[in-house]
C-alpha cells in the first residue's frame, strides 16, 4: 500500500512594509521527506482532499503555528496537515540582511495520484 499526498504549493501572504527598499526574499521550504501522513481509514475508502494551512515560520525557519485556513471537509485530513506543518523547516524570509518572520499559505493535498513529480511517499 502507498501512502502519498502532494503538496501543490507554497504561497506567502502579504506582509506590511518593514521600512527598507531591499527586496522581500519569502520563505522557502527546505527540502526534506515529507511529514504529512495520509490517513490510512480514507487511504484506503480511497478519499483524496487538500487542506489550506496557515503557518508562521520563525526567523528561525520553524513553524512555530499553525492553523486551518480552508478546511479539507475532512477532519483527518486537517489534522494531518496540521500535525505535519510542525515538523516543516524553511529558509526564513529576509529582506536585506534581516530575517524576519512571516505567515505563508501551504495547500496540502491528499492524493492517490502516484504519478505526480511531487508526490512523496
């Protein structure tokens, strides 16, 4: 049995002005395996769905919140959405030579496609 989901993106809210004319550098992911775990009860009824998260990543890169932005209608999806986003690292946004933190939007798709060229296992 594969277990996948499938992150479809990586969008950062706006942010108010900090002041400076450099540019605002977002945060970017850091590549690692996936910590989102496919709920094995809808895994199996064969049931796909995406969860929009919210989540504050740190001057550190750390996901220090978290929380549903747009439901997937499923609880067992948004909870494993949630309790992966914790377990994410990121290079922290920055603008100039200032990290700063910042609040971004992670869909996190559920999906049975295992053909997807971003689909972890």
């Amino acid at each position: 049995m594969r277990r996948t989901f499938l992150l479809t993106g990586l969008l950062a809210c706006a942010m108010a002005a900090c002041g400076s004319d450099a540019p605002l550098v977002h945060p970017a992911p850091v590549e690692a395996a996936s910590p989102f775990r496919y709920p094995v009860p809808l895994w199996d009824r064969g049931i796909q769905g995406e969860t929009v998260l919210l989540v504050h990543v740190t001057e550190a890169g750390a996901v220090d919140s978290a929380r549903i932005g747009q439901s997937s209608g499923r609880n067992a999806f948004d909870s494993a959405a949630v309790a992966g986003a914790f377990q994410l690292r990121f290079v922290p946004a920055h603008r100039g030579g200032d990290r700063l933190p910042m609040w971004v939007k992670l869909p996190v798709r559920f999906s049975r496609d295992t053909t997807a060229a971003d689909t972890a296992h």
